[in-house]
C-alpha cells in the first residue's frame, strides 16, 4: 500500500524515511499525477492529428552542432518538431558522452529545452553489450539477457547499469525542482535480431522478464515520470509475441522504414498500414494509445515522399505521434531523415507541415499540464 508523507522533516531525515518504509513523499505523487495529466493531453492531441517528430533534432543537423533553438525541419517550415528524441546509449558506462558523441549534460538541456517550448521527449536506450562488451548490435553471444536476469552472471552490473539511467532520468527537472514526464522506448525493435536483446537471442520470457526488471528497478529507484513505450521493428504477425503485458505499457508503437526507391514504397506502405490496423484495433479494445516510434527513408530520394507516401500510409489512422531518424552531423549529407534547406523534398515537406492534421510544437497547447488541447 502507498501512502504520502507529508510530515515537515529535514532533507536527511526524510530520506532515512523514504529509504525505510518504501512511501511517496507529496512531491511524487504529484508527479505521477503530471504524467497521467500527459496521458491525457496525449489522447485529446490523437484526436486533432499526429504529431511530427524527429531524433536528436534540435542538438545537430546537416552542417551544424549545437547551435541552440536550431533544427533542420525548423530551418524548412519555421517550427520545431512536437516530439524530440534522445538517446543514452553509453550513459551505463559512465560516459560524459552517448553513442553518438553528444555530452549527457547537452542532451539534458534539451530535453528542458523542448519540455519548456511545450513539446513532446521520447527517450531510446542502445545499451552496450555487458557479456561482450561490444556495442547495442554485437550479437555475436545468445546468452546476454540471460547473464543480465536475476542469478546471472551480469545482474549486478546491469542494475548498476540501471540505476545510472535512473539517475539520469531522476535528473530531468525545471528549475522548480520540478520533474519532467517523459516517454521512455526501452529495447526496441526486438522483433529483429540486429541488437543483443532480439528475437533470435533470448527467448520469449527472458524478454519479458527483461522488460519487467526495468521497470522494477527503475522505479525503486524512485522514477515516476515516464510513460513506457513498446515499440517492436518488423511486421503486425509477431507483434505480441513479447508484449510485457497492459499493466507495463503505456503507449503501443512499431519502427518501420523504408528501403529502396519505387521498388520499397509498395512494401513500406503496406506493411505501415499492416502495423496501424492492428494497433488501431488492439488500442480501441483495450484503452491504449500507439504511435509510429521510428519511421523513414534515409536521404529521402523521393521529392514527394512526405504526402504521397507517408501521410498517405497513415491515412485516418490517429497515431499521437510519426518519428523519423537523425540527421547526422557527422555523415555529412549520406545519413539524413528530415529534409534541410535545399533539399529535393523540402517544397514536399512544406505541403505535408501545412496538413491540418500535422501537428507541429505550434499546433500544440502544453502537453503536461491539465488542459484541453
């Protein structure tokens, strides 16, 4: 049983209590209450539109970094995408810097940033391999859920892992001490076998027991401000096979991109509408909400692919958001998913901003407090 305390105490006292008796201070409570009041504003904003989305958006883009209040879809429509999403991978090992090269303390940052312009944050995870120590796609060993479950070889360190996660996602707060309601997108795409916790590499319990264990430790870890998205990669046949269960999910969603040019869109349509029938359908029977949590066609060779192939794809269907990858600093112009000035497909992206049913940060009210949309 759960219960507030609300007894005026000093700071170290209250954390003996906290520590002791495993109850709520005042102040979680009302965070948990923040982030239903998401869930909510969430539903009303499906019923207006999708919201747009795009990784790492505002922290770098084609030929610039760090450049604040700056993205590539802004520098093309003059708003910023409704959702941004950010990564941790290497935040377990104690990195002042993820996967792929950006400081924690920017990403941090960013996500207040975004929170603060009244946007949407998601959070992915590609967490290094702790049997091999290789990276998120070193799938060279099928034991590594298992070595990482309770009585295996690498628990303690993967709580450890865990608990760093914790400490980043305990820290995402305004300058009133106030914590930030997230979404949080842990071990994705596992339908695939591209990442140590896939299909081919433990079974169908270990994945849940691993999804389980996450949100068990994290919130004894004292997490309360994440909403937990499911988000396999591939087709609708085997979406449930490794679903944790309605009580562990907030927000159903599935990544699918497209490959190929006119021969891929064909099949990237389809198996796009495969995934939103089922999730349309499972979502109405059993009051969840879903989501496109990764979509796109990498440097968007088609000029017209943002009306004739993705808004067409989505159709009425009332996903709450559409996200696609990064455009990577790094790379140059050779790994990109959202059009910059002077793209082929920017006058497209335009038409597809203008949509009324694209929702934009400018299309939205504040997403986390207790309003209508």
């Amino acid at each position: 049983m759960k219960k507030v305390c609300s007894i005026s105490l000093t700071i170290g006292l209250l954390i003996g209590i906290l520590i002791s008796c495993k109850t709520e201070t005042k102040e979680e409570v009302i965070q948990r209450a923040e982030a239903q009041y998401l869930m909510d504003n969430l539903r009303k904003s499906a019923e207006k539109g999708y919201m747009f989305g795009q990784h790492d958006a505002t922290l770098y883009g084609i030929g610039w970094k760090g450049d604040r209040n700056r993205s590539d879809v802004r520098s093309v429509c003059g708003d910023y995408p409704a959702v941004v999403s950010f990564d941790l991978g290497r935040i377990e090992k104690g990195s002042l810097q993820n996967l792929d090269g950006v400081l924690f303390k920017d990403i941090r940052k960013e996500i207040i940033r975004h929170y603060e312009r009244g946007g949407l944050v998601s959070i992915s995870w590609h967490v290094d391999n702790p049997l091999t120590g290789g990276d998120s796609w070193d799938v060279t060993n099928d034991k590594v859920v298992e070595s990482v479950l309770p009585g295996g070889e690498n628990h303690e360190k993967f709580q450890s892992w865990l608990l760093l996660v914790a400490n980043f996602l305990n820290s995402l707060q305004t300058t009133d001490n106030e914590k930030i309601p997230v979404l949080f997108r842990p071990w994705h795409e596992h339908t695939g076998s591209w990442f140590w916790w896939g299909q081919d590499l433990c079974s169908s319990e270990q994945y849940k027991s691993l999804w389980l264990m996450t949100e068990e430790t994290l919130r004894e870890a004292g997490v309360n401000n994440i909403l937990y998205v499911y988000s396999p990669g591939g087709d609708a046949e085997n979406y449930m096979e490794r679903y944790p269960g309605d009580d562990y999910v907030d927000i159903l969603g599935f990544d699918t991109y497209q490959y190929n040019n006119e021969a891929g869109t064909a099949a990237f349509k389809e198996a796009f509408q495969r995934n939103l029938a089922f999730m349309d359908q499972y979502c109405k029977d059993n009051n969840k909400l879903y989501a496109i949590t990764e979509a796109g066609y990498e440097k968007i060779p088609n000029p017209t692919w943002w009306t004739d192939v993705l808004q067409d794809a989505i159709g009425d269907y009332k996903p709450i958001y559409v996200l696609v990858w990064r455009n990577a600093y790094e790379l140059g112009e050779n790994h990109f998913f959202a059009p910059y000035p002077g793209h082929t497909s920017e006058d497209d992206f335009i038409t597809f901003y203008q949509n009324p049913r694209t929702l934009f940060l400018s299309d939205l009210d504040n997403l986390y407090i207790k309003t209508t949309l």
